[in-house]
C-alpha cells in the first residue's frame, strides 16, 4: 500500500478543510474508531514480525502526521475565529455601566435616625428595651395596676409565657410591649441608685397593639424621652419639645399647644398640639392653630413624670423631677415626607420603598435599622 499517497491526500483534504466542523469531521473519518488510519493500525496484528518492522513505522508515521496536521488546522482555524471576533467586537469605555440594584433607608428609620440626632445634640442617650416585655414593666410600675381601667385602652398583645418566678414565688404575665413607656422604667432603675443620677434619653423603637384599620396598625413605632433631674418643670419640656420640632421639621415657625390630658404615668398630663395648615392636598406643620386657614393637631402624649412612677423606678420623688413624652415616629415620617396611608409603611412593597426611601449612601445611619431590643 502505498503510504506516502494516503498521507498525501489526507494532508491536503486537512489543508482544504475551512472550518472547525470539517476539522472534526476528517479527524472522525481518520482518527475515529472506524476511522480509515485506525483500520490500518489494526492491520498490524495480522502481520509477520519482518513485515511488521517495515510497515509499522510507516504506518504509525502516518498517523502521527495526520494528527499533528489536524492539531495545527484546528488552531489555525481558532486562531482566525478569535481574531475575527477582536476585530468585530469593539467594547465602548464610554458607556456608562449597568447600575446595581441598591436598598434603600425606610423612611421609619430615617426618622429615627433624624430624632436621635438632634436629641443627640442636645445632650440625649438612646436606650432600648425588650420588645416582649412583662406586665409589671409595661403597666404596672407606670402607675397602671392590675384592675386600671386605662390597661383596656391598650388593646394588648397578651402571650402564654410567664416570667420565673421570683423570691416570693411571684410571676409576671408576659407581653408585647404596648408602648415604648417601660424603657422608662428600665432606664430609672438604672440609674437611681446611690441616691441617683440625671437621666436624658430617647428609647425609638416598635409598639404592638391588636388594632387595625387605615391610621392603625398592630405593629408601629414610637419614640419615648425621659429627663429626671433636680429643678425639672414643665417649661422645660415645652422648649425641648419646641426646639426638638423646630430641627425635625426644619422651620421657626413651629408653634405648639399644650392641652390637659390624662396619663397614669405622668401628673400633669398634656397632650402637644401643633399648628398646620393646607398646602397643596397635603398637612403641613407650622404656624399657629388659630390663625386664619389653620388648625391644631395632635401630635404626642407627654407630662411630669408621676411621684409613683419615680418611686417605682427608684427615685425619692422629693427630691427629684423629671418629663416623659411619647410621640409616633410613623406619624411624623407621614407629616414630614408627605405619605398619606400609614399600613403602606408596612406593607415592604419596593416601589413605595423606592419613592420614598433615603439613600444609605447620602445620609448617615445612627440606628442602623429599626431600634434593636436590648
Ligand atoms: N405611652 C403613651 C402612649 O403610648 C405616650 C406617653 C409617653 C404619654 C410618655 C406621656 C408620657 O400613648
């Protein structure tokens, strides 16, 4: 048989091949198990050994060129795709790049972090407390005993837990804290031992109560503040209210009423008021009440701290003073951002989140998220 001519004409058949196909193609009809190289490899075993020593070197001579012819087309022709590809395909560093998807602060947080800053300034801690909270902490210490009528108010989450009992064999019902009224608590009897030491603290954080329509939902936020020290008067929660106002809704013209109201925990009681009008289908806060096209609103709950609720948390009320208010931070998101369904809020709809949420990138976050429960 003559060889050199297969290997001649396999090698130009390669040569002539022009695509990646083609190659594969003649390496199958070469190379392949049926393939006409290997039939004549298997010819081998038929052979003498004398004949074997001189056609076998031919034959394996043969198929190594093929292979290698093949090998070097294969390249050749990748070569040339990718040079194609280099030459058609221009990538354009101009073009600005795809923006990554970003989260985005709510707006619950933002105000949070608002209240927290500019309490901050003023010379405010933040102080948390736990979300399941027992009954004593919760109603209570805060001059509520067990048969007050305002207890029915709360509309409370009761659970199945007690607490353990404690030295007298004594538990405590266990519940969702209902306001964020017993950091109150917490914080006093924190600090009044050794005869006691001012206190001045914010506490943001989640309130439960079974209630649900279109201003309620089970779950919101407040954000208490506490002040004990020596000389505290009403005054001074009227100018820290006044002040605080001012910074959060970013205008002087904040004024505020205060009106008798009822708490258990605070004597006086006064619910704040303020000022607004309409602008555009939307409240805005400022000016007073009484003036022409304006009216008052509710805005938060706060007194003097009670004489009971200071013993309770440790304090000689003789001695010391102090104010606590409590307002709705979902309230004041609504009033300052303009948002005018309150379960919205609730609802984790990203659109909503992306209309009115705050870029983490422009605003620095002091809470890093809804208040933790210490
Ligand atoms: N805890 C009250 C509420 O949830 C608000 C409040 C706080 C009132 C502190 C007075 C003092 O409605």
């Amino acid at each position: 048989m003559d060889y050199q001519a297969i290997g001649q004409d396999a090698l130009a058949r390669i040569a002539a091949a022009d695509t990646l196909e083609a190659v594969e193609a003649l390496r199958i009809e070469f190379l392949g198990k049926q393939g006409s190289v290997s039939a004549l490899l298997k010819t081998l075993g038929a052979l003498s050994p004398e004949e074997r020593q001189t056609t076998g070197p031919k034959i394996h001579a043969l198929r190594e060129g093929v292979t290698e012819a093949l090998a070097a087309a294969k390249a050749a022709l990748e070569g040339a795709a990718l040079e194609a590809r280099l030459a058609a395909e221009t990538i354009d560093l101009t073009l600005p790049a795809p923006e990554a998807p970003r989260g985005s602060v709510h707006p619950v947080s933002q105000v949070m972090d608002e209240l927290a800053e500019i309490f901050a300034d003023m010379g405010f801690a933040v102080a948390t407390g736990p979300e399941i909270e027992d009954d004593w902490h919760n109603f209570t210490a805060l001059n509520m005993p067990e048969s007050h009528p305002a207890r029915a108010m709360h509309d409370t989450f009761y659970l199945p837990d007690v607490t353990p009992p404690d030295a007298d064999g004594n538990t405590r019902e266990m519940v969702l804290r209902t306001h964020t009224s017993p950091v109150q608590i917490r914080t006093m009897l924190a600090a009044s031992g050794d005869g006691g030491e001012p206190v001045r603290i914010i506490a943001p954080g989640r309130v439960y109560r079974s209630d649900s329509d279109a201003t309620h939902t089970p779950m919101f936020h407040q954000v208490e503040g506490l002040v004990i020290d020596k000389g505290i008067h009403l005054g001074h929660l009227k100018w820290t209210l006044e002040t605080v106002l001012k910074a959060f809704f970013e205008r002087d013209d904040i004024v505020l009423r205060l009106r008798p109201s009822y708490f258990p925990f605070t004597e006086p009681s006064v619910e704040v008021d303020t000022g607004y009008s309409w602008v555009d289908g939307r409240r805005v806060v400022g000016g007073s009440g009484d003036a022409p096209g304006h009216s008052w609103m509710e805005l938060l709950g706060s007194g003097m701290v009670n004489r009971h609720v200071l013993e309770a948390g440790g304090f000689d009320p003789d001695q010391w003073q102090g104010f606590a208010f409590g307002v709705g931070v979902d309230r004041l998101a609504m009033l300052k951002y303009g948002m005018n369904d309150l379960r919205a809020f609730f609802d984790g709809d990203v659109r909503w989140l992306r209309h009115y949420g705050f870029s983490a990138l422009d605003v620095p976050t002091l809470s890093a998220g809804v208040g933790v429960a210490a």
